[in-house]
C-alpha cells in the first residue's frame, strides 16, 4: 500500500472558468410570493454570485486546507483523501471525523485545532486528539470520474480500513449528517475498533404526532414541526434517493445551481433565523460549494441515499 501526501490546488484556469460560468448565468424569475417559500430566494442568491466572483478568495481557504497533513490513501478500491493531523499532548487518542452532505472536510478546519492543540486555547494538552478527516468516498478529492458509488455499510467498512492503515486498530468518532450514520453503523458492526461515539445527528426516531397526542405541549410542538418538516422539507430526498444522475446533469454544468441546492439546505438545517449568514458566513459556505464544484463529485456524492435506501 502506498500512501501519498498532497497539497490541493486548483489550476487557475479553473477558477476563470469558475468566473466565466457565474457571470453567465441565466437567472429564473423570484416566485410572487414570501422570499423562499419555493426554494432558494432568487435575491439572495443573486448577492452571493456577486461576492463569489468579486470578492470571494478561493486561494485563502484552499491555504487554510493545505496547513493540514493531507494523504491520499488507497482503500476499498478507491483513494481516499484524509487530513491526519497528530495531536499535541502526551497522549493524543486518535479520533475520526466524518462529515455529510452537503458538507465536506472544510466544516472542520476551524475545530481541528482545538482538537489537535487544546494547550493553544487554553485546554489541557491531555485532552488532545489525533484527527483523521477523510472526504467520504465519492466526495471531494475522494471522487473520480467513473468511481463506484458508496452506500453507508459500505463507507463503514472503508472508515475501518483507513483507520488500520493509518496505524490505528480502536479510535473515537464523531460524526454528522451521513457521518452520524456511519458512526452508528461503526458502533453496530465493528464494536471492537470503536473507543466512543458523539454524534450531532439523530436518525432513529417515531414519526407519527399521532403516537404523542397526550405528551406535553413542547413535546406536541415538537412534533408537529416534524411534521411539517416532513411535508415541505424532503423533496429532495426523493429525487436524490431514486434518479440523483439526473439531478447531477444541472448541479454539474451550473455553479449557481449548486450553490442553490446547497444554500437552501445551509438555511433550512441552521439555526439562522431565516438568514444562512447568521450560522454560516459567506466564505464558509462558498469554500464548500467551491470544492465541490471545483472536484466535479456532486453526481456521486448524491448517489450516497440512492445505495442506502
């Protein structure tokens, strides 16, 4: 097995493409009714193309991902890109990071330090964690054209495999969204690698308000809002879950279709108040869109619900 270091960086006639496309864009009409009730609000996202093209520094944040130890490590007949950072204390334990759709490595750029070097923020060194951040497989650096899809079951087993021939048989996880998932299924189905598990998402839960009809009003609230949720809120699930090559033809040829598809789930899954910037700040949330742009591994990265239904 060889495991090769990189640095990422993308061509700069990419990034003029990138510019060219956005400034071509041939925009829809806003629906006459409230700002986003049909989707993505054609205002706001007419505000974020203008400051991705002219002002948004692609090379800024692909710095910040290049001041981490990177690896591309063959696994599950794939390569897989990882961010390996060694901690700083007299005994880092190995932790492994797992992000979701539509997430990526860059959601943990701003954590990894404090994971890493607690002693640098005023921790104790004790509490420091060697962090492994992969790019699931079929996202970002861990796409190819052509590359099999992944379902749940089948990025576990990856996880597992990475983590041995990084040199660790037990490590703690955390993980969100699709990487909840896995975490789980890293607790169900290899209980003996696994040292702990935290998880900012849960999935197992009985839907029907029906089954709460005499619970307390915050729990009836609750699922009520579930409900509703439910109702507006999962479309795309359908077609992610059932035809995600067709969707891919769009969110692969146009960079503010992506950024469409995305921003609407960035405000819809924050706690922002109805404004994505408030839980997210623009050059977060364009670094995410950009690599997935930039890697072309939308179409795969969709494909996830689709092998895991």
């Amino acid at each position: 097995m060889t495991i090769k270091a990189l640095n990422y960086y993308v061509p700069d006639s990419q990034i003029a493409d990138l510019r060219a496309r956005l400034l071509m864009t041939r925009w829809p009409d806003q629906a006459p009714d409230a700002p986003w009730a049909y989707g993505t609000d054609v205002s706001y996202l007419r505000e974020l193309t203008d400051y991705w093209m002219n002002d948004f520094d692609w090379r800024s944040q692909e710095a910040k991902l290049n001041e981490f130890p990177q690896f591309m490590v063959p696994v599950a007949g794939i390569n897989l890109h990882t961010l390996h950072v060694p901690g700083k204390g007299p005994n880092p334990k190995p932790l492994l990071l797992l992000h979701g759709w539509p997430g990526s490595v860059f959601e943990f750029i701003d954590i990894i330090k404090r994971l890493t070097d607690p002693a640098a923020f005023g921790g104790d060194p004790a509490d420091a964690f060697t962090v492994v951040a992969p790019s699931l497989p079929g996202y970002g650096l861990s796409f190819q054209p052509g590359q099999k899809r992944f379902g749940v079951r089948q990025i576990t087993d990856a996880t597992v495999e990475l983590m041995s021939a990084l040199g660790f048989s037990r490590f703690g996880v955390q993980g969100g969204d699709w990487g909840s998932l896995i975490s789980t299924c890293l607790g169900v189905h290899h209980p003996n690698c696994i040292t702990g598990i935290h998880l900012n998402f849960l999935a197992a839960i009985r839907r029907d308000p029906a089954l709460y009809k005499d619970a307390d009003p915050e729990t009836q609230d609750f699922f009520s809002q579930l409900k509703h949720f439910a109702a507006e809120e999962t479309g795309y699930q359908v077609i992610q879950g059932t035809k995600p090559q067709t969707l891919a033809f769009a969110l692969t040829d146009s960079p503010v279709g992506l950024a469409a598809w995305f921003v609407e789930k960035f405000r819809t899954w924050t706690d922002c108040g109805g404004n994505p910037e408030t839980a997210l700040n623009r050059d977060q949330m364009l670094a995410d869109i950009s690599f997935y742009w930039f890697t072309g591994c939308i179409g795969s990265s969709l494909a996830i619900l689709r092998k895991t239904t």
